[in-house]
C-alpha cells in the first residue's frame, strides 16, 4: 500500500504508539537543517490529527492537539481507569514540567482549566477595596476583561483601559503609566493581545509595577507555545496561561503561576481537599505553594497531556516554533498587504509582531469572507468583531505550512475579485 508523505508520517506515529515504541514526545522527528528545513516541519504537521485538506489557523482560539498528547491522556485514562484510581499523586510530575516550560519554581505552579480561571482568581482573590485601580487594554479578551468587570460590579473596582498601539512599545508604555495613580492596585496585560496580535511590553511593566508597589497579572493565553515564556524572566506576580492553545495541551488545561514571595496576597477564591489541610488542633491552613488555588477531584490525565505537549515543543525547540510562527505569519502578511484594499491591523514583522494577522477589506463583510474562505477553501480563520474591528485573524503555527498560506492569500484574492 502507498501512502502520500503525509498519512504515511502520520500512520507510522500511531503504529510506532502501538507496539510501545516512539511513543508521545519520543515520536520521530528527523533532523532540523536550515538549509532545508521543509521535511522537518511537514514531519511536525504530520503529528497534528488535522483533516487532509483544511487549513486551520485559528490556534489563537483553540489549539490543534498533537496525537501523541491525545495518546498519552487516552493511555493514562485507560490505566487509570483499569482500577477506578483519580491518580492524584501524579500531579508532582506533570507541576515539575509544567514549572521547567514555565521557568517558575514547581511550588509557584497550579493547574486551573484555562486562561479564564487563573485570570478570575486573581481578579476574585486579590485583597482589594472600593475605588481601588486596575489597568488593562481595550483589547483584552473576555476572558481577561470580564473578571474584572465582575469585580467592578460587585466590589466597587474601578477599571481604566488604554489602546494598545501596533507599531510602539513606548507608546503603550507611556499609556500606560499615564492611567498610574495613586490607587492603581493592579496592572493586566495580555502578553500578546488577542484581536490583533501586539506583544505588549511585559518586562518593563513589570519594573513599573515593582517600583510602585502594584500588582502586575500577565495573561500569557496567546504567548506561551508561540513564543518561549519564562515567568521568572518575565517578572510578573502573577501569569495566566491557556494548555489548550498554541502549547498544544488537551481541552481544558490551564495554568496558573504565582510567585511564591506573593501567595499569601492573593486568597483562593475556591477551596477544597489539597488547597489545604487541618491541624492538629483542628485549625485550616493553606497548603504550601501555589496547589492552594487547586481544589478537588481532577483529571490528572489532561495534566500529564499537557506536559506531554510542552515535551514536544522542547524536542521540536521553542525559538525554532517562534520563528516559524513568526515567518509564516510574515508570508501572510505579506501576501495579504498587496492585494487591492486590504487592510492589515496587525503590527509589521519586528519587535511587536506575533504568530498572528488581522486584516480586514471594505471590500467584503468580515463574517462573509469567512464563510467563504470555510466553505469554499477549507480554510479557518477567526472573526474579530473586538472593538468593532470587523476583521479576519490569520494564526500561523505549527499546523501550518508555507503552501496553505499561499493557499488562503490566493484564495483573499479571488474572492476580492469575484465579490468585489
Ligand atoms: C488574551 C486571552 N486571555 C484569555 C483567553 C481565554 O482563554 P481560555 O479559553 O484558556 O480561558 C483568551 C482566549 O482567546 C485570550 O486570547
């Protein structure tokens, strides 16, 4: 039987899965050569469970899972299952590589659901009063926004906003301290903002924040698995980071990172067995570390996925996935700008851009340019109706080939022709 290139990698992982040898992260990859890098990455997209024939790019909205992350969480259910055992205990292993991707301390680390959960906790559990400040961006995804507009709501917060701008650093910078106050308590910022991509800031934020004494939230959901994401580098007190996006981890996988030196600030909202214990005398303390914002009965399963995943992009090397994403959302870029009335709301390739492009055209709605580009092409992108920007995101990532985004420039292009 011939197979092409491309099912034939894929068999071979899931044959290699069933009689126990290149399993999970150990998959085959040959070797990365610059000067042709091509057989690599095809080898990469192969690992995707990806249809034949569709192009996704809307990993900034929810990631493809390689097969061998679904293969480990099935095998770990399946043993786990054989005796009816939750599997607590291997909780350790997975916060240990969870904590080696994130360059935090194991103890720093707790799993949550997604992205959502850990920006909620910090939104519900910081000790603030009545008038007391946070600053995000305009752009901040609800997921990121609505935490603190619930605490608006029921707390009296007050919530400032800045635009973040495409093309400077110092400018969001400058925006950003100019919203500084006296009663600022907060600073949250997407690390990479989801409607259009722009890298904010984080490392000078984060000298900001520590030299007045304010609390700074980073929401990694659209970085971390684009781009290498190093907590302790970072300098943030807290971070907040999606499994299930551009790390690849299963459905429902968070992570909540909190610097040790600030547990005791931020109070879990939610409690239960393992966010602490009893003493002898009766009394209830927190647990040590960050696993006091863990509570109940979990799927150990998708956290030792999620590990998986994050394996995977240390074989496959986090700068090389960055600068791919990096490249190929250049090509669409590119590509996209030299068609007639298009126009790309997503930064320039440099310091600010990312693994994403929002471009949007008088032309054609939004919504229909991207039925058509679903219905017509196979190819799936992701509507921002964000501040009314009416516009298409492109994310590029490993999923992805240099032929699929010639692919959807082609097919912009003929539907601006054809509609227009
Ligand atoms: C910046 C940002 N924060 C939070 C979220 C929500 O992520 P999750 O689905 O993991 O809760 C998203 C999702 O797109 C996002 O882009």
């Amino acid at each position: 039987m011939s197979l092409p290139r491309r099912s034939f990698l894929r068999h071979a992982a899931l044959g290699a899965a069933g009689l126990g040898l290149a399993r999970g992260a150990d998959a085959a990859l040959p070797e990365f050569t610059a000067a042709r890098p091509e057989p690599f990455w095809e080898a990469v997209r192969a690992l995707y469970p990806l249809e034949a024939g569709f192009s996704y790019f809307n990993t900034g909205s929810l990631g493809s899972t390689p097969t061998p992350v679904l293969e480990r969480v099935a095998e770990v259910t399946r043993r786990l299952q054989a005796k009816a055992e939750h599997g607590h205990a291997q909780f350790t292993g997975a916060r240990a590589d969870v904590a080696r991707f994130l360059g935090a301390d194991p103890a720093e680390v707790a799993f949550v659901r997604n992205a959502t959960e850990a920006n909620a906790t910090v939104a519900a559990g910081l000790p603030l009063r009545a008038g007391d400040e946070v600053i995000f961006e305009s752009h901040a995804h609800p997921g990121g926004s609505f935490p603190w507009l619930q605490a608006a709501r029921g707390r009296g917060v007050v919530v400032r906003t800045f635009e973040p701008d495409p093309r400077s650093a110092a400018v969001n910078l400058d925006r950003i301290t100019a919203l500084c106050g006296p009663r600022t308590r907060v600073i949250q910022l997407s690390h990479i903002t989801a409607p259009t991509g722009i890298t904010l800031p984080a490392r000078a934020v984060a000298d900001l924040c520590r030299t007045r004494g304010i609390w700074f939230h980073l929401d990694a959901a659209q970085s971390a698995g684009m781009v290498p994401v190093d907590f302790a580098a970072l300098g943030c007190d807290s971070l907040a980071v999606s499994g299930h996006k551009w790390i690849g981890g299963p459905l429902e996988t968070g992570v909540l990172c909190v610097r040790r030196a600030r547990q005791e600030e931020l109070a879990p909202p939610l409690v239960g067995a393992y966010s602490g214990d009893l003493d002898a005398n009766g009394r209830f303390a927190l647990s040590a570390g960050a696993v006091r914002y863990e509570y109940g009965t979990r799927n150990v399963a998708t956290a030792l996925g999620l590990a998986e995943a994050m394996r995977l992009q240390e074989r496959i090397g986090r700068e090389r996935i960055a600068a791919r994403g990096r490249q190929l959302a250049a090509q669409a870029r590119a590509g996209l700008a030299a068609l007639p009335g298009v126009e790309i709301l997503s930064p320039e390739p440099g310091e600010l851009a990312a693994a994403m492009v929002t471009f949007r055209t008088a032309r054609i709605p939004h919504d229909r340019l991207f039925g058509l580009l679903l219905r017509e092409r196979g190819i799936r992108t992701r509507p921002v109706t964000e501040e009314n920007l009416n516009a298409l995101r492109v994310s590029t990532h490993l999923c992805n080939s240099p032929a699929q985004v010639d692919a959807l420039v082609a097919a912009v292009g003929e539907f601006l022709r054809r509609e227009a």
